[in-house]
C-alpha cells in the first residue's frame, strides 16, 4: 500500500469536502427525520411534502443541491476508510481485508448513489456529469489508491461546473 499518496487523497478529500456542496444549509426538516406516527406509518405532513422522483427531476437545483451532499459524505467517508486501511495495515490480514471489504463497499455506494441522481435528473448536463462521475468512481473497483488529489478535484468540478457552480 502506498501510504504517502493515499495520505495525499485523504487529505485532499477533507479539503475537497466543502467544494461541491450547496451555498444553503439543509432546512431543519431535512436534517431531522419525522418521528413515525405511533401505529408505524409515516406522518402525514411527511408523506404529503415528500418529493416524488418525477418532481425531483424538474428540480435540477434539488438533484445538485443532493449531490454536493452525497459528494461532500463520501469525501468525509473516504478520509475515515482512509484511516482504517492504515490502522488495519498494522494488524491482521483479517482486519486488512475487513477494511478494504469496507472501502469497496463504500465507493460502490458512492457510485450508486451519482448513477441513481444521475437517472432522476431531467437537466442534461446534469445528467452526463453525475453518469460521468459515477462510472469513474464504479471503475476503481475499491481500489482506493487509483484515487489522488487531481482526481478527486476533477470529480467535483465536472459537478460543480453542470450545477452552474464552477
């Protein structure tokens, strides 16, 4: 394992973590779920102003908005499996493969995550960008040190310049 570069990626990451995210902080309701209601349903104020994925994909301003927030988690993410690679290269092959089982699954949720907002957005360059960064990221297969600082700042400009952002 390359210590040095991947030191250089997770710092990079943090660094990077505020680049793509929204101008505006999520609304109070955004951060904090709704208690469900006593019988195990959803309340009805939350039901009611859910978005659906069809009213989402006209709001090109909510798919960047959640993008830089799903971008903005994963830099935050990487720089803590970043950590974990490094404790568990100390310790067990066991501990070793448990965080790079970890990491793997991390990326591909990362990657999930952009193809999935990718298909929502009606915005087409929206689109590319988010399709574009999702296949990049499912192409490192959770091999964390094809990641580097240029990578990760070209990542986030490619969303940041469909957002109107850059």
């Amino acid at each position: 394992m390359r210590i040095p570069a991947l030191a250089a990626v997770a710092i990079s990451a943090v660094l990077l973590t505020g680049c793509s995210g929204g101008d505006e902080p999520a609304s109070p309701a955004a951060q904090a779920p709704a208690p469900a209601a006593a019988d195990g349903s959803a309340p009805a104020a939350q039901q009611t102003e859910k978005p659906t994925d069809a009213a989402l994909s006209a709001d090109t301003e909510a798919i960047c908005a959640q993008a830089g927030r799903t971008s903005n988690d994963f830099g935050k993410t990487f720089a803590e499996d970043y950590q974990l690679l490094i404790r568990a290269a100390a310790e067990s092959k066991e501990a070793k493969a448990k965080a790079q089982e970890k990491v793997t699954r991390d990326l591909q949720n990362f990657s999930f995550a952009l193809l999935d907002m990718s298909k929502l957005a009606a915005d087409a360059e929206v689109k590319k960008a988010l399709s574009t960064m999702g296949a990049q990221v499912t192409a490192l297969k959770g091999d964390v040190t094809k990641l580097n600082e240029k990578k990760l700042t070209e990542l986030h400009a490619v969303l940041d310049k469909a957002c109107g952002r850059g």
